[in-house]
C-alpha cells in the first residue's frame, strides 16, 4: 500500500538524521536509515517515525476524537483500530488524541468509542464488557477484525530481518503471541515490510512463522518506505 506523505519531512534522533521524504519523479518516498544496537544489529526506530510523521500530517494540539484543542504535552497518537487487535502502527491508522480519549477509546474500534460516548457513566461498562465479548466471539470464528484493506501475504523467505533472532525464542513478547497464535490460529500482529521487503515491524511474529513452518503471514507492505541498506 502507498501510505500518505508530506512534502517536507525530517526525523532525528540523537541529532542525526534517520528518515525524510524524498521526491522521485512525481512519487514521494519515504526513505529510512538503519541504526544499530550494542551487539551490531540493524534496527529501526519504526513506531516513533510514524507517530512524528502522523502529528506532521495531521496536526499536533487537536483531538480527533474529542475537538478539542491541547497542548502538545497533552497529546498523543492512537490507533483507529487498535494495535492490540492487529491495527497497524501506520498513518493510515493513527490520528493526534488527547490522552484522555486515548485512555477512554483504550481497545474499542472508532465506531465502538463513538457508541460508547453516547451512553450514560453507568452504561458504559456493560458496554465495554459487551463490545470485548463481541472481540472474543470473532476471534475464535477466525473473523478478521481489521479491515483487509491493509494487509496482504508475504512469503517469510522473502522478508530482510535485520535483527539476530537467536536470543529472543523465550521472550515474554514472543511467549504472548505464541499464547494469542495457540488460542486463535491466527497471528496477532501483522507485519510490516519496506518495498524490498525490509522488515519495519512485527519481529516477533516472524519469529513465531519461522517456529511453526509456516511460508506466509499477513503483511502491510509500503511501496512508497525505503530503507537504504548499505
């Protein structure tokens, strides 16, 4: 998928310069440089380079749940469908929240959230009880909760992990996918690739594909994110 770019845009860390938008030709790009851990593995700062690249495109002092305009400090980013659900951590799926519609949206979908805030404070909880049920039921009948707008399959030979996979088989993040994965026989999180497959985020469930021989798992794949290897 092609994710939505400004014409101008810069991300620093450390003062240095890891991602910016690039024009090539009529197409925007948005290109990644690598960094690298203590013991020498390629990472990338992924989840903090949406949420900048969100608050530039959809502004940093307004909630889109509530209106209301904030201070920065008051700010943060949430998923429109939440990543606890699968939704990926991409603009498309992300808006500027106050931090208290974020806490209140907590794991409800937009749709969800909105019907919750037209009940009374006594409603509510039932509500809530209600919609995480409704959750349950469908993931147990295999029913994707996210829209398949996002996603599509990607063989796991074909995927770059830039990480050493060697030390990470009983971490408490792989043993919590591995539970959701035994329960559901589906995967909790999708990943993400860059255009040559590059892996930008999701670590773990190749991880847990590689352990169960599988050959494809869901994928959001950017056409328009590059990571310059060396």
């Amino acid at each position: 998928m092609i994710i939505q770019l400004p014409n101008r845009f810069e991300f620093c860390e450390n003062g240095s310069l890891i991602a910016w938008v690039e024009k090539e030709g009529k197409n925007k790009i948005l290109k990644i440089l690598p960094q690298y851990d203590k013991k020498g593995n390629q990472y990338i700062d992924f989840r903090s380079i949406m949420t900048e690249l969100t608050y530039v495109l959809k502004g940093r002092n307004i909630c889109a749940y509530c209106g209301k305009e904030f201070n920065e400090s008051d700010m943060s980013v949430d998923h429109i469908y939440p990543y606890s659900l699968g939704g990926p951590t991409i603009p498309e799926n992300m808006v500027p929240s106050c931090k208290e519609c974020n806490e209140a949206k907590s794991n409800l979908t937009v749709e969800e959230y909105f019907r919750l805030k037209m009940l009374s404070i006594d409603q509510q909880e039932s509500f809530k009880k209600e919609i995480q049920k409704e959750h349950e039921e469908k993931l147990k009948k295999g029913i994707q909760i996210i829209p398949n707008v996002f996603f599509a399959e990607e063989k796991i030979g074909h995927i770059i992990v830039p990480m050493n996979m060697s030390d990470t088989f009983h971490s408490t993040s792989l043993k919590a996918i591995t539970k959701h994965y035994k329960m559901y026989q589906q995967y909790k999180y999708p990943i993400i690739v860059d255009s040559k497959n590059y892996l930008l985020d999701g670590f773990y469930t190749v991880i847990l594909a590689k352990k169960n021989h599988d050959t494809k798992v869901p994928a959001v794949k950017l056409e328009n994110v590059d990571v310059i290897l060396d």
